[in-house]
C-alpha cells in the first residue's frame, strides 16, 4: 500500500549490509519510489538504475556531512541499516562483565549509537514538511531493558538501548517541525547475515529470515505506522517492542 505521495526520494545508510542491501533493493523496486540513495563505506554500487551509491562512514562526521548535502532535500524515507554485534578485531559480544572494556563499548557505542544520531542530525533537515516522512534505524530486540532476561552482550545491548532513546528524542522533538513524520527503530528479527552468522546455532530454521524478507517485512512495517507511533521500537511483525 502507498501511504506516500509519489515520487519518493530515499536514503539507505549501511547499504553494504546485508539487511541494508535489500532494504535498498526493495525500495528501488516499489514504483513509487524515485531515487535510492545507498551508503556504505566503500561507496560500492547496488545492481539497479534507481540506486545512487554514495560513501560515508559513522566515525567521520563530516563524511555524513558532506553526503547529506550532496543528496539533498527532500527525502521521504531515511533507514539507517548500519551496526556492528562485535569488535572490528573479531571479539565479543561480552559474555560477562569480566569482559568489558572501556575501548570494546566504545567501538560499539560509535557505530551503534553516535553514528545513527549524527545521520539524524544531517537527514532530519532533508525531511518532507508538508507530507509523511520516515526516519528509521535497525536497533535490536535485546536492545529492549525490560525484555532483557538473558544478561550478555553489554556493550550492543547497551549501544542499542541507547539508540532507542535517541530516537524517541529525536521523535518528540521532530514533530514539532514535522507533524507527519515519524521517527522509529526497527528489529529485523534473526536475519541471516555477517553480523548474525557466527551466532545462529540453535537458532531454527524457520526463525532465520533471509535479509530479503526481513526488508519485506520492515517495509511492510513502516508502510502501517503513523505519527502516533513515532519514538517506538517495531519488530518485523509490527508488534510494538517495549523499552
Ligand atoms: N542480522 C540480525 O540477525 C540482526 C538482528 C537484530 C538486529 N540487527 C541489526 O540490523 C542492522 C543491520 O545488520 P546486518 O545483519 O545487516 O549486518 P551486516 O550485514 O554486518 O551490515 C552492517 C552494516 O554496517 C555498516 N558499518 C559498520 N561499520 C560502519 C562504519 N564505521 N561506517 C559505515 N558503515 C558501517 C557495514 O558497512 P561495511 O560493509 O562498510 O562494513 C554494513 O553495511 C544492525 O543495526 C544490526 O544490529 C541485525
């Protein structure tokens, strides 16, 4: 269903990911959609005439700075697909707090909460005023403190928790401006990709989404929310993942 108004201009940042990717890959095949601005570090290239690759990184702000201005306004739909689960060295996630480190969560801390929020603060500018606009960022279900039974992973859980307080943030503070946008993060479920793949042990088959359709199913997702939801945290399926 198109809750937009035609022709859409969008932006993914991650688009080298493997969740990014066929975020960037959907939405270019939606009729609706004009232009696909696809990120990633390398600037790498998507295979469809729609997708305009760019190259940014989340630890250079000013690399985000200059890609925003260069896609320019006005944008529809902003998805950040970025994250890192480990280390750049390989290690973690944390099983214990024995195992933190001040440099371990700041690693994760930079991709997984500063960077996402310093996208915000260039695209959130480029946003349609006068219709509905999306900006949404892929946290984490583990990222939820009151669904957390399981302990782990402190320096993600941590990241992402932090992410989706930002965005709620910067929800209240977008619809001052923006009485039709919305602003949201986003659990893609267990998604099989590089981020995912060393941990999908016990994870069974049938709840190991390919990236193809957790980016159907979030698209699906945001194409139902309304202002009214902005600031919350969405799970493929549409449920609503409390804090
Ligand atoms: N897969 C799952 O099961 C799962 C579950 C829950 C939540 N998520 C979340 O979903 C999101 C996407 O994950 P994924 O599974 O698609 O992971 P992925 O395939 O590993 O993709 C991660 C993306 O982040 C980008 N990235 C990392 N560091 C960056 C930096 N410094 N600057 C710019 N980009 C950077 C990567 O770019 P490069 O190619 O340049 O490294 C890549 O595009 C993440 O936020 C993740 O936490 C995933």
């Amino acid at each position: 269903m198109n809750v937009f108004r035609s022709p859409l201009r969008c932006a993914v940042f991650g688009a080298s990911g493997g969740i990014g990717a066929a975020l960037a890959m959907a939405l270019a095949a939606r009729d609706e959609v004009s232009e696909v601005h696809a990120g990633s570090r390398s600037g790498a290239a998507l295979h469809s005439a729609k997708v305009h690759p760019f190259a940014f990184d989340l630890t250079d702000e000013a690399s985000i700075a200059k890609a925003c201005a260069a896609i320019g306004a006005t944008l529809d739909i902003v998805i950040v697909a970025t994250g890192r689960l480990t280390r750049a060295d390989g290690s973690g996630p944390e099983k214990s707090w024995r195992a933190l480190s001040g440099a371990g969560m700041a690693e994760l801390f930079a991709i997984n909460t500063i960077g996402p929020a310093l996208i915000a603060k260039y695209t959130l500018p480029l946003l349609r005023r006068d219709d509905r606009a999306v900006f949404a960022a892929l946290s984490a279900r583990v990222g939820s403190i009151s669904d957390n039974r399981l302990g782990g992973w402190h320096g993600y859980r941590a990241s992402k928790a932090a992410l989706n307080m930002l965005v709620k943030n910067i929800a209240l503070e977008l619809a001052r401006t923006h009485p039709q946008a919305l602003a949201v993060t986003l659990h893609p479920g267990t998604v099989d990709t590089a981020l995912s793949a060393p941990f999908q042990r016990g994870v069974s088959p049938g709840k190991l989404f390919t990236p193809e359709i957790s980016a159907a199913a979030l698209l699906a997702v945001l194409d139902g929310l309304r202002p009214q939801h902005s600031g919350g945290l969405f799970a493929w399926d549409g449920a609503e993942v409390p804090f």
